[in-house]
C-alpha cells in the first residue's frame, strides 16, 4: 500500500528564537530593580547606617513611587516587567513542543506505520534529551553562584547592612532576593555538599511549593526551569491523552484544561496547553490556502483580504501587549486568568510584518542563540557586582539631578549587558554546547535506532 507523505507546510520559526532573545533582555532589565536601588542608596546616603529603614526612605525610590504613572504605561511596562516575559516563555515551550505533534495528528492517515514509528521515537528522543538539558545546565549555572558565595564577591547580608526591612509583596522590589541565596560555609566540602543539596532540588519535578524548599538557593531564578520541567510532562502526557480525538475535542479539551488549571493556581500548565491551542490555530491557518483552488477570483479575494488580516492581527497583538502590562504595580491586584494575556501576542506576533522583523533581525537571532545562557547566569552576576558599580559610577557621574543619574545609569547599564553577554557567549560555548552534545551521544548510545 502505498501512503502519501505528510505535507510539508511548516513556516520558519526563526522568529521565536529572536523573540526569546528579547525577552531574555527584558527579564535582565526587571532584575536591575534592586540593583538600581542597593547602588543608589550607598552613593546617596551621608552615613553608613543599618538601623530598621522602609525602602521608602530613600529619595530615588519615593519619587518613583509618586510618580509611578510614569512606570506604567501599557506596553512600555513591558520593558521591565519578568512576569509576562516568563509567562510568554512557557507559551513559546508549549508552542515549540507541539508544532511537530500537531502536524502528526492532522495528517495520521497519510503517514505510513514505518513514519508513524519514527515519529513516536523522534518524540521520545525530545523529551529525553530536553529534561536531560534543561537539567544539567540548570545545575550547570549554579556553579557561577557557589565560586562567588565561597569567594566573596557574593553577600546575602547586602540587605539587612542597609537597614531595608521587609515590606509586603507589592512593595519589596526584589530586594527578597538576596536571602534566597546560600549562606558562606567554612569549608569548599561544606560549599561543595550544599551545592550538590541544592541540585539535587532540580530533579524534583513534581513539587508545586513555590518556598525556599522548591527553588534551588544557588540561583533563584531556576524556579521557572523546575516548573517548566513539571509542566512539559503534562504536555507529553496529553498529547498522548488526545492522540486519538478529533482537533475539535481537541481545542475543547485543552480550553476546559486550561481553565482548570488557573483555577487550581497553576501557572506554566495553562500556558504549556495555550501553547498547544496556538500551534493547533497555525496550523489550520496554514492549510487552509492549500485546501483551496488556484483561481484567478480567489487569488484577488485572497489578497483583498491579505491587508485586513494583518490589521487584525495587529491589533490583537497590541491588545496582548496592553493586558500583559497590566496597569497596576501590586502583582496581587491582577486576576488570575491575566495570565492567559500571552496567549494574544503568541498568536498574533507571526503575522504582523513589522514584529515578526524585529524577531527576525540578526541582533534579535544573536541574542535568540544566547538567550538560556543570559537567562541562567545574569542574575547571580547582576545582583553580586551591580549594587558596587552604580555607586561607584554615580559617585563620579553624579546622582543630584535627573541627567546626571540618568548618564551613570546609562553607563552602568553598558557595563552590566555587555558583562552578562560575554559571560552567556563563554557559557554557551564552554557549557552549554558540551551538554548538549554529550546529551545527543548518550541518547545515540542507549537508542535502539541508531540514528544518522
């Protein structure tokens, strides 16, 4: 029997690595915050003091707070502001893991059972080499936190010796962050079996505790790696769940799972599924022009409707934008299902030109190709020299009027990027690019088709 091949209408996806590239920035620039503020209160303040302190004592951070207006308007926001660049993160793995099993589930019938075999193993050798590679990396990027902590450069005091209390959520600015980290031991073995306790916490996949007992203490900010972990294995296991329905009870499906999962208070699960939910969208879009015949009317009905399309999308997509950055600075005021704002820029961002030319720019790909190493390291870099060098900039540049602030800050911002990049290009090539191999090898090795 002979079996047609599944058609190949998959678009470039280039895209999405040169938006991960920018969202990378944008989640540098959120955790610049407390940065921004240890730095400016040591060039600021007369005397060193660390009597009891609110963070709003001190002048930079009051004038914010009384202009705060200025930090929020819709889409600018987005800049600054990690929640929805991570949340657009676990859309884009949702997407991405989905592309190719959503092509496979709407075309089984002509796929023959040698190609149908071959994709279940091509599916099983994703999964094994992702959970492997975001694990090992993971750990991998803990190794940066431990040398500074056993030598140094890192302080978890850095807060309490300013004297900043603890505030309510709204109002902490990242300043909690320090304590997440380890505390200095004596001993290397004592740094080096602490370290090894703390990556041990990598694996477990399965906790949905969002304390000190769910993210490692070497770096805060693999909390996101964990659940995207736990997160992509509830994608596998629905798109094994749903391999046999209809894309109709399919897109049902996955809305009422979705919906349930913000109920509960999950985060990445609804967004992996709207992942999926956007891949199943494009790809019926994709298909529909090759369903349809090749004639002179429906070309020109084609093409009419070409610029409304993309007027639509368009606005879709600064509608997205504007409810990502939701006005409002207390994470606690949003409503829970806000976090399904990125579901709007996912879906849209492909079929507006001039934001799928950003992506798709080299600067935007360049960044795209470092854009985990930036993720994995920037914030133990950040937050060890960052504090020193705005005060050491500002003490020369001056800190008094708004030009003279924003001239240090301009420098320093220089310094901190081009830093967290070359570091991201050095863990890329000498980390990053050795894991991945070495986890391509042990596949080769263990896998009962030997690949080409």
């Amino acid at each position: 029997m002979i079996h047609k091949p599944i058609p190949n209408s998959k678009p470039s996806t280039a895209y999405i690595d040169g938006l991960r590239g920018l969202l990378s920035i944008i989640i540098f620039n959120a955790h610049l915050t407390p940065v921004i503020i240890l730095g400016y209160d040591k060039v600021s303040r007369s005397q060193v003091s660390t009597s009891p302190r609110n963070v709003l004592d001190i002048p930079l951070v009051a004038s914010c707070v009384n202009n705060w207006v200025l930090f929020t308007i819709p889409i600018l926001k987005l800049v600054y502001s990690a929640s929805p660049a991570v949340c657009l993160f676990f859309a884009i793995s949702g997407y991405v893991m989905s592309l190719e099993w959503v092509h496979y589930m709407n075309h089984r019938s002509q796929t023959s059972e040698i190609n149908s075999a071959r994709i279940f193993t091509d599916f099983g050798s994703s999964i094994f080499r992702r959970t492997l590679r975001l694990s090992l990396l993971a750990m991998a990027s803990m190794i940066v936190s431990f040398v500074l902590v056993k030598t140094g450069f890192f302080d978890r005091t850095v807060v309490q010796q300013h004297g900043l209390t603890k505030l309510e959520r709204g109002m902490r600015f990242w300043l909690e962050q320090w304590e997440q980290f380890p505390v200095r031991r004596e001993s290397w073995w004592e740094q080096s079996c602490d370290l090894v306790q703390n990556c041990a916490r990598i694996f477990t996949v399965f906790m949905q505790r969002r304390d000190e007992a769910f993210s490692p203490r070497y770096n805060p900010v693999l909390w996101t790696i964990k659940a995207d972990l736990r997160a992509s294995l509830a994608l596998t296991v629905t798109h094994l769940a749903l391999l046999g329905t209809k894309r109709s009870s399919r897109l049902q499906i996955l809305a009422a799972l979705a919906v349930l999962g913000v109920a509960v208070g999950s985060l990445e699960c609804p967004l992996f599924w709207a992942g999926w939910i956007i891949a199943e969208i494009h790809h019926a879009a994709e298909q529909t022009p090759l369903a349809q015949g090749k004639g002179t009317g429906q070309s020109r009905q084609k093409t009419n409707t070409a610029g409304v399309d993309t007027f639509g999308k368009t606005v879709v997509l600064a509608l997205g934008c504007y409810i990502a950055s939701y006005p409002t600075w207390k994470p606690e005021k949003a409503p829970m299902f806000n976090t399904f704002h990125m579901m709007t820029p996912g879906l849209s961002l492909r079929d507006v030109p001039l934001a799928r030319r950003i992506c798709e720019s080299s600067v935007a790909q360049f960044l795209g190709t470092h854009s985990f190493a930036i993720y994995l390291i920037h914030f133990c870099l950040v937050i060890s020299f960052g504090p020193d060098l705005f005060s050491w900039v500002w003490s020369r540049t001056g800190h008094e009027d708004l030009q003279s602030l924003a001239v240090g800050f301009g420098i320093i911002y220089s310094i901190l990027f081009m830093a967290v990049l070359l570091t991201a290009a050095i863990f890329r090539r000498f980390i990053e690019s050795p894991i991945n191999k070495s986890v391509d090898s042990l596949y080769r090795s263990t896998s009962v088709r030997k690949e080409a």
